[in-house]
C-alpha cells in the first residue's frame, strides 16, 4: 500500500508520467488518459511500483503490447525499482474511463 510520504507522492507522480508514454496503439492515446490504469501502488522504501490495469476488452489483440509498454517505461524510468502489472477485468472497460483529455485527443 502507498504510504503519503513526500518521496512516495513523488515517486507516484513521476510514475504517473511515465505511463502517459505508453500508448494504446489503437486509439493512438497515453494509456492513462485512455482509462486503463485502475491503481497505482509505489513504495520508495522497498523500492517497488506496482499498476493495476485493464485492457478495452479481454481478447484484445495489443494487450500483451499495451501491458508490456506499461512494464517498459516504469522499467526504464525506474531501473532500480521492481515493477508488477496486475491485469483485472473488474469494473469492465468502457469508453466513460476515458478522460477529458482523451477524448480531446479522439476528437
């Protein structure tokens, strides 16, 4: 569980950050502003990220893509940390997720 110590909100926050570079090849938008990212857990003191996420349906075809660029920029971002994706399929994806920002970039 994060704990709201100054480095932990600055270590979310820059996690934050570098999840918008993973992108959702379909729709052409950051998978944070696509709604995809349900929690976010980081811990400066063990040094671990871990992201809980959906994907827009469970047969989608760029999952492993999508989860794997997750994986990628934390891993990049944080070489010393370790990361953890956690794929859920509860709530089910839907186009409500997608933020204001998203849907600006859709339109």
């Amino acid at each position: 569980m994060t704990s709201y110590t100054p480095e932990n909100i600055i270590l979310r926050r820059n996690a934050v950050t570098a999840l918008r570079f993973a992108m959702d090849p379909e729709l052409g938008i950051n998978i944070v502003d696509m709604g995809l990212i349900y929690g976010l857990e980081t811990n400066e003191a063990s040094k671990s990220i871990v992201v809980t996420m959906s994907l827009s349906s469970r047969g989608c075809p760029m999952g492993a893509a999508i989860s794997g660029s997750a994986e990628n920029v934390l891993i990049y971002g944080f070489p010393d940390y370790k990361v953890k994706i956690d794929l859920i399929w509860e709530p089910a994806w839907s186009y409500e997720f997608i933020s204001a920002r998203g849907r600006d970039e859709l339109s």
